[in-house]
C-alpha cells in the first residue's frame, strides 16, 4: 500500500501536467505588394489591408481558411476583437481531439516590422495575452503560448526589428517560422530569446497552412524534431510536388 501511494505522489505532476489545456499563437503578415520585397502576386490575393483574399490568410492555402474549411481537425471556436488597429482579424480554434487552442491573427501586410517585433518579444517569453473560452477558462497566449508561429514574407530580409531580449531564462514558446531563408535570419534572435524552433527553413518556399499543420500534428503528438521537420516535408511534397528530396532539405529544426 505504501509502494502504490508513493507511486501515485510520483505520476501526480506528471499527469496535471498532461492534462493542462495547451495554447497555440499564430501570428500571419499578410501578403503585401505594395509594401514587401516579394515578387507579386496577383493583386487579388497581394492586398495587405484585405484579409479575406489575401494570399496567407482567406486563399485556399491560406491561415484561416485552412484551418476552418480545408481540414477537420481544428474547428472554430470564434471570431475575436483586435485591440490593435494593424490586426485586421483575429481567429480562436480548437483541436477536435487534443485539449489545444490556437489563436491566429492577421497582420495587416504594411505592418511587417510590428509583426515580427510582437513574434520575437513573445518568443522571449514577453506579451503575454489572454483570451477566455465560452465557458470561461483562461487561455494563455503571446508570450505563455506553447508553440508559437511567424507565417508571412521573410521580413528580416526588407525591416530591422526593435527588440529587447531580457535575460532570465524562463519558459519560452517553441517556435514555427514559416517564411523563405527563416533559419538563417531568424536564427541570432531565437538564440537571444533563449527557445528552441520545433521547424524553420533554408531557402525559399510557399508559406502556407498544411506545413503548419503538420508541424503541429508531430508537436501535439510529442514527437522529435526530427519527426516534425519530416512530417512538415511531407505535407510541403504532397501539395507543391516538389519531390521529397527537395522538401527534406527545405526544413530544418533546432530541436
């Protein structure tokens, strides 16, 4: 009796832990061509002031609609209110059978340098946000996210962020950035931010919402880094047809 209580002292954290709902913060810069050194794209989906179009965030492939019409694992919970005028909209969703939220947001295209300062400061652990479920149960994102993610135009390559970094150590996010050459840029920052990328990238790519996906599908399963960067190559070779070689070596994780 006293083995079996010792026992159970021992797997209760373990199990709280387990049993804690998990947050997921996806931060979109929307497709901008007027404003982001890209090469254009039709002007339909190349508008960073139109969310329902644009290329990252309402087309096909998109953030939102991904996300809301193109896979049954993630439902939406709710439309939610900006507190800034350059979120243009604002996403709650739920995994269908994991206890995980995430939240996306769209920024508007023009905005690209507020943007990456709000994903590098929450990756420090800063910018903590709180959103609460019909129910009211708090959830935690920014900078308490689990996973956070950059989707967008690499925008390292065109603006200079102004970040502080703080030096404790405390828990940090793991981040998904989804953008052309984003280890090589985002790199230096994420090492200052004390985390760890569960997925980014060495060169040039479409940053769309099945890579996401499938990151975090490795992620809620716990999977290795390893297994997460071939789940998102995988998915990347199903819909570009580039060949699994090449998708392979398209990923990278710092895991």
């Amino acid at each position: 009796m006293k083995y079996s209580l010792s026992f159970l002292l021992l797997w209760l954290p373990v199990m709280w832990l387990a049993a804690q709902t998990r947050t997921v913060h996806v931060m979109v810069a929307l497709c901008d061509n007027e404003t982001q050194g890209i090469v254009p794209v039709p002007a339909s989906i190349g508008k960073g002031d139109d969310p329902d179009r644009n290329l990252y965030w309402g087309a096909g492939y998109g953030v939102k609609t991904f996300l809301d019409k193109r896979t049954a694992d993630w439902v939406l919970v709710k439309k939610l209110e900006s507190d800034y005028s350059y979120i243009l909209d604002r996403r709650l969703f739920k995994h269908r059978t994991q206890d995980v939220y995430l939240l996306a947001e769209a920024y508007h295209g023009a905005h690209m340098k507020d943007c990456l300062e709000d994903f590098l400061h929450a990756a420090d652990g800063q910018g903590a946000r709180v959103e609460c479920t019909s129910d009211g149960e708090k959830l935690y994102f920014g900078g308490k996210a689990n996973v956070l993610s950059f989707i967008g135009h690499n925008g390292l390559m065109d603006v200079q962020p102004d970040v502080s970094f703080r030096e404790a150590k405390t828990l940090r996010p793991k981040v998904i950035i989804l953008g052309c050459y984003s280890k090589m840029y985002f790199e230096p920052y994420i090492q200052q931010a004390h985390t760890k990328a569960l997925l980014w990238t060495t060169h040039l790519m479409a940053p769309e919402a099945y890579t996401l996906k499938a990151a975090l599908d490795g992620w809620m399963r716990e999977e290795s880094g390893q297994q997460i960067r071939e789940r998102a190559a995988q998915a990347y070779h199903q819909y570009q047809k580039c060949g699994i070689r090449g998708a392979r070596n398209l990923f990278a994780t710092g895991m």
